[in-house]
C-alpha cells in the first residue's frame, strides 16, 4: 500500500478474538458500512506473523457474520478466522504497520494485550482516536467478572480512553462519567455522536390476537439493569390488581456475577406467575419476541441502549427510566419516561401513538460524524 495522505488505520483485532454480535460490534458492523469514500481507510486484523489490510466492505462482511450467519459458539470464531484468512487482500509486516497510517483508530473495548500495546506504539507517532463507550466496569464493577490475571489490562484500556488524542463518545452521559471518574484532560478533543437504529427497517405494529398485555425486559441479567426492581414491582401490580392481564418476558443470558438474581426470577416462574425467561434467543428470535411485545422494558444504567432504538422501529413503545440515553433521545417519539412503580398499571395502548419511528439516529449520520473528527486529527 502506499504512503498516501490521511490513511486510518481502524484496529479490529478484538472484534476477530470475540465475534458475538454485541451492540458495541453493531458499531464496528455499521462503521465499515458506511465509511465515506472520501477518507481513506484499512481495518486491520492480525494474521499469523503479518497484518492483513480489509477494504470498508471486506470488514462489513466480516463484522456481518455473527449478525447474519446464525452460526454460533465455537463455530462463530472458525467461520470468523475461516473469512479472513480467505481473503485475498493486502498484507503487512508489523514493521510496515507502524509507518502505514496517519491516524490509528480503536473503535471497540478491548483488554486483550496485543491491541493495547499496539495502540500505545502508534500514539508515540500519529494521532490516535478511540469510541468512548462508558466506564461502567469502573463505576458498576459488580456486574463485571474479570478473567484473573487480566486487571492490569483493564486499568491500561482505560488509561489509554482517557490519554487519546481523540475520544468520540457515544452519549453525553459516556461522556460525563469518562471525563469525571477517568479524569480525561478538558484540552483533548472529546466529542459525542449518537450510534444509529436503522439497521432494523421500520415495522407497523401487527393487530394483537391476544388481550394479555406483554412487557419485555431484554438483555444479560445485571443489576445496573435493574432486573428484580422490575421483578418486585410486576409481583406487586398483580398481587394488588388481580384483574391485570399482563405478563413479563425476560430474554438474555443469566447473570455471571449476581447469580442472586438468576435465582428470584426462577422462584417467581416456579411459583406460575406470568413470568416467562427465554435464554439463548437468536437474533431473528429476538425480533419477533419484540415485535410480539407490547411494551420494551429499560430501566437502571445504559451507557447508550440501541436496543431501545431496534423496539421503536419495530413499533413496539418503550418505557424507561433512569440513565438511559438512547430513550431520552426517542423521549416523546416512542420512549416514555415512566417511574418503575407506574409501568405496569399505565395504559399500554397510549404509548403506540406517540412514536415516530423515523426520527430514530441514523448510522449514515453517526459514521460521518465519527469521520469527520478523524479527518481533523489526519491533517
């Protein structure tokens, strides 16, 4: 490749080390995508002793796969590894990395040593820029379990978030608890642009075949998220309202660290109460459990929440309540602010008419946002 002007180098190494189709590696799908032609750009992923240099669209694909191929587990990381190494694109030495790029780019969390060293080579030379997701391991740290070993590296990720050239969060809320716990100096350039939700085409909402009233609480179970405060408060409007015809879908992984909270969901399921748990949901699953609900739960702490943004384009409201950025985007088109103890007596039926599923942040916009802050350090 030549040393032409204003190259980025985007590091994807984690994204091949951990396909899992997160909401984090939804950015890194929907950078690639949209990536403007006007900023010349490699997503670089390591390959044996050689760096290998994809195209925007060689990545999409690549970052598509645990999107879009239902593969899974084990087999996800083989089709992952199977892809790249496939690929008939431009490959480097390590050496000829270094010198490749005016600007090098993080754009996922990462604690995996190699990323990080690399990182840390290219600020001593060029400009360098990272996504500020949040610092909820460090303000939460109860909801994280850390591989032993390897705190070292989370400590170094995030000195690295608060040394970059150029940090572009994706909320003010990220941004605020970055520049506060990280002590990020006020003199970097510290940006905010919001992700997108138009990956899910919009959806009119299907007639109900049912008169129960559906709530969905989507996502790991953690206690940021508030899942037994939701719990308590559906035992307590049906205990109190015997007449509500309501019940409540968790969908997502059981909880790693507060396993506490696996267990008072079973107790309440094992007690037949209108309480369903649906664990290991593909994608295409989850999209129709959304379609079918009738409201998308999401209360605690978010650092963003584009799940929130994928149930308004589906048609399907939310309710929301404490930190919750995406929601208070959407706030008054499809996302209503509601206090926990009022959710499940508030008639549903009013929320549908509020949303306005064309106003929901685009990823076209959310890319030329990022781009253009890494044109400026490129100059």
């Amino acid at each position: 490749m030549s040393n032409s002007n204003n190259v980025v180098g985007i590091d994807i190494e984690q994204f091949v080390l951990d396909p899992f189709a997160s909401g984090v590696q939804r950015v890194l799908q929907y950078l690639a995508k949209e990536w403007p032609a006007d900023l010349p750009a490699h997503f670089v992923v390591p390959m044996g002793n050689e760096f290998k240099l994809l195209t925007p669209d060689q990545a999409y694909a690549l970052i598509s796969i645990p999107f879009d191929s239902g593969i899974t587990g084990l087999d996800l990381g083989k089709a992952v590894t199977e892809y790249v190494h496939q690929l008939g694109t431009e490959t480097c030495s390590e050496t000829e990395l270094i010198n490749m790029f005016t600007t090098w780019f993080l754009p996922e969390v990462t604690y995996e040593p190699s990323v990080l060293r690399r990182f840390e080579a290219f600020q001593q030379r060029v400009p360098t820029a990272m996504i500020g997701y949040d610092v909820l391991p460090m303000t939460h740290p109860g909801n994280y379990m850390f591989t032993p070993g390897t705190l070292a590296n989370v400590s170094e990720f995030f000195r690295l978030v608060a040394s970059t050239e150029t940090l572009i969060c994706i909320s003010d809320y990220a941004k605020d608890s970055i520049m506060g716990t990280l002590r990020r100096d006020p003199n970097k350039r510290t940006t905010v642009a919001h992700p997108g939700g138009d990956h899910i085409p919009i959806h009119a909402k299907e007639p109900k075949s049912s008169s129960t009233t559906s709530y969905l609480r989507l996502g790991t179970i953690e206690s940021r998220k508030a899942p037994l405060e939701i719990l308590e408060e559906f035992e307590r409007a049906i205990t109190g309202n015997p007449d509500l015809d309501i019940e409540l879908h968790f969908v997502g992984k059981p909880a790693s660290v507060d396993i506490y909270l696996n267990d008072a969901i079973e107790r309440a399921i094992a007690r037949e109460l209108p309480i369903r748990w649906t664990q290991g949901a593909t994608d295409a699953e989850v999209v129709q459990i959304i379609q079918e609900s009738d409201v998308f739960l999401s209360y605690g702490t978010e650092g963003y929440g584009i799940p929130v943004l994928e149930s308004i384009r589906m048609g399907t409201p939310v309710v929301f309540d404490g930190i919750q950025p995406a929601a208070e985007i959407m706030e008054a088109h499809g996302a209503h602010r509601l206090p926990l103890d009022q959710v499940f007596t508030h008639p549903s039926g009013q929320l549908v008419s509020e949303a306005d599923q064309a106003l929901v942040p685009t990823w076209k916009n959310y890319v030329h946002s990022v781009s253009e802050q890494l044109k400026i350090i490129s100059l």
